[in-house]
C-alpha cells in the first residue's frame, strides 16, 4: 500500500489526541484532509485553524464532494472509539473505501523510518514528549506523534524532515501496539488495564512480548527496572534497563524537590551526569523523564543537550500541569485515570506540599474500568484529605448496572466526601476553602479545569 496515491484522508473521530497529529502530519504534507468529530473541541478548533475541514454532526451529507466523487483517492481512518453505529463511517464501509485504523496508518508512516516506539501502561506520552523535545532540542531530525499537547511546541506532532527518525506511542488498548516494528522500544510500566480487551494480567504481559518481539533484529529495548524479564524470548536485542530506586545500567540518583522542581543526577556505568530539574512533580516522572535520557545517550546526543533539555521543559498538558502555586491556593490537574496513576499523583503532590490540605476532583473513566478496579480506586482516592467525585464518564462505552460512582464514593475512607456534577463543581468549590486542588481524570473533566483557574484566582 502506497500512501502517497492518496489525495484526500479523512478522519472519523478526528479530535483525538492521537488521530489529530497523524491528521495535522499529512496536513503539512500538502494531503487534503476532512474530518468529523462530535465534539468541536479546542483542539478541533486549532486544526480548523490549520485549514482542515471539520464537521460536527453524524450525518453523510457533511461529507464533503472531494471526499465522496473521488473514492479511489480518499483514504479512511477511524478510531476504535468510534460507535459502530456511526453514520459517516457506515457510508465509508458501504461504499467500501479503503478504511485503516489509527494504529494501522501510524505504522505505515514508520515503515520507512528508524522508529523509537515508547510503550507501557502509564508514562508513554510524557516519556515520548520529553524524549521528543531532547531530541529536537540537539538538531536530531525527528517526527513525533505524541499523545498530548507538549508546552514547549503547544502542539501533539513534531515534525522532521522526510528521512527523520519517528518518536511514537505504542498504544497497548486493542492490542494497537503491535501494527508497529520499532527499532528502538521502552516500556515504562506493564499494569493490569484494559480488562475489556485481555481480560487477565497474563494475557496483557503476552501482548507486551510480542510487541518485543517485533523489535527489529539488532535493536533496543530499554526496560524499567521492575518489570518482569520473562517476557522477553529474544537474544538479537540489547536490553537496557532503568530505575530510579535501584542501581542497574542506567540509575536516577540524588532525587529531592525545591521549589517545585524535581532535581536528580543519573549514573550510567561509566559516569555520572549531575543537575538535572525536571518542571514535573513526582519521582515516577524522574522515571519518565530518565527512560527518555537513556535512550537520547544511546543516540549519542550530548551530555549537555541532554541536561539543557530537561531544565528547559515545559511539560505537556493534563500531565501533572501546575496552574497555580502560591502559598494561598495551589491548583494541579493530572491525566491519571487508572488507581496506582491516581496514587501516585495523590502522594507526588502530599511529597511537595506536606504540610497543606489536599482537595481530589476525580471523574472515573469507564464504567468496565471503575467496575474491575473499584477497590482499588477507593484506595487510592482515600489518600486525600477532601474528595470530591464526578459521575462516571463513559466515553465509548454503555452504562454498566450496579457501577456508579456513589458506590465508589461509599467506598472513600475519606471525611469529607461529595458526589456532585460537572456543573455543580464550581459552586461547591465556591463554597468550600480550598488550599491545594488536584483534578484528575481522562474524560471531559478537562473542560472544567479553565473555568475552576478562573474562580481560584
């Protein structure tokens, strides 16, 4: 299959994350594209900027007449979180246009390209962001899709020339990963989720293995250091592996946090490089962060470009984001959606502000993930000092009977516990002294988040 036959592309779901950047990569590679969404989000919004054509309602005569006269040269992409009952993308497979998923057309953009695909449970966007920005920040020709919005280029796609390297996030959810063949790969975590789709831990760790296994021969994996090894059943890869609490190829030494800022010096087995600041609370982002160093030292990128590039990162929207920090009132919002990220956001910020009270805003994401892991929610959302639970979003999914959030919430070990709606949060807020606010969620919680700056200002 040959891309370049393709004069238009459209996108079906073209406001996430990851169908955004491959839409906006081809966009600057002068290919018509259209899109539908149904949500006219602010990143619908800057790609309507770009000059991409967008419509919002799920109806085939917004489909544009380039897109539906010219069948031959239109390519179709799709993402899983698209309903089968989508009427646009019903026309597409009627009509029987050539139709990839996201994952699909992301591997054969990397088909020609020396790849570094950054994979695991957590961790994959802000690892591929600060690897990304490392990279383009020492003159190496690089391409990244990333899956978020990275402060420093206020965008999810950073782009190369025609023959640059390719940074991307090997996604785990419907076994997506394993369209691609890196020749570079790390896996930062393997957590049991996505029981919808593996239904146990151990057919999760086989998807990881054969994502290794399309490592290409002579390549590198770099593995954080507490995953297990026995899922690698390769000896033509080099493995490298990572840690911030233990001494292994490449360590994270030194770590404290000052004003905000996690400082941390990193031993390799010959040297140590010393005065790293990393603007991302939390030693799981020094994790992160350290994943993306050693694989920037692997392609030979400077001791010094290495270290100015991790004091001058910015960070990336929705990830551990500061918005306000004064001896007043502190507000963070974080992506985590899962019970150890929500942890370990819940005790990076205890970490830095140990003396002060901490009010959760958390929106669960997924009836069938707060149902398989509602235990462990309640655990982890019962390290706040005030909670405050939003009703569950479903995103792709159906109302799943007996799962709600006022179970969860009866579940908190917490004192001070409300279930409210979205739109009742600014005036509980209102009400409520706040010192320090943490928001976390991977739903459309983030729409809330300008609105509760404003008011805390």
């Amino acid at each position: 299959m040959n891309l370049n036959q393709y004069k238009n592309m459209y996108f079906v779901g073209i406001g996430g994350i990851g169908m955004s950047a491959l839409a906006r990569y081809f966009n600057f590679r002068n290919v018509n594209i259209f899109g539908y969404d149904k949500n006219r989000s602010n990143l619908c919004l800057d790609l309507e900027s770009e000059n991409i054509n967008i419509n919002y309602s799920d109806n085939i005569d917004l489909i544009p007449s380039e897109v539906k006269e010219n069948k031959k040269e239109t390519l179709v992409i799709y993402t899983p979180a698209i309903p089968k009952i989508n009427q646009q993308f019903s026309y597409f497979k009627y009509n029987r246009y050539k139709i990839l998923k996201r994952a699909e057309l992301l591997a054969k953009v990397t088909e020609e390209h020396f790849t570094i695909a950054v994979a695991g449970t957590h961790g994959k966007t802000t690892t591929s962001s600060i690897l990304a920005h490392i990279l383009y920040n020492s003159d190496v020709d690089c391409t990244a899709f990333l899956g978020g919005i990275c402060s420093n280029y206020n965008s999810n796609l950073l782009l190369g020339s025609t023959n640059s390297l390719v940074v991307v996030e090997a996604d785990e959810f419907d076994r997506s990963f394993l369209t691609l063949s890196p020749d570079i790969a790390v896996i930062t975590s393997i957590a049991l989720d996505h029981l919808d789709i593996y239904k146990n831990k151990e057919n999760l760790k086989i998807a990881f293995a054969e994502f290794i296994n399309n490592i290409k021969s002579g390549g590198t994996l770099f593995l954080e250091e507490s995953i297990d090894t026995t899922i690698i059943e390769r000896d033509d890869i080099s493995v490298l592996k990572y840690s911030t609490s233990t001494i292994t190829d490449v360590s994270s030494k030194n770590i404290f946090i000052e004003d905000e800022i996690m400082h941390f010096d990193v031993l390799f087995k010959d040297e140590i490089v010393t005065d790293f600041k990393l603007k991302m609370g939390g030693e799981y982002n020094v994790s992160n962060a350290l994943a993306a160093i050693t694989i920037s030292k692997k392609l030979n990128v400077s001791n010094d470009n290495i270290v100015k590039s991790i004091n001058s990162f910015e960070g990336i929207e929705r990830r551990f984001e500061t918005h306000i920090s004064n001896n007043e009132v502190v507000f963070i919002d974080d992506y985590a959606h899962h019970p150890e990220e929500v942890e370990k956001s819940i005790l990076a910020v205890r970490n830095m502000y140990s003396d002060r009270e901490i009010t959760v805003i958390f929106q669960p994401h997924l009836y069938s993930r707060t149902k398989d892991f509602m235990e462990e929610f309640a655990t982890s959302l019962s390290l706040s000092d005030k909670l405050i639970l939003l009703e569950i979003y479903a995103a792709r999914e159906c109302k799943i009977e007996g799962v709600t959030s006022d179970i969860l919430l009866q579940k908190c070990k917490v004192k001070d516990k409300k279930l409210c709606t979205k739109k009742e949060v600014l005036s509980l807020i209102e009400k409520n002294e706040v010192d320090v606010l943490l928001t976390l969620g991977a739903g459309d919680i983030s729409t809330i988040i300008k609105p509760l700056k404003d008011k805390l200002l």
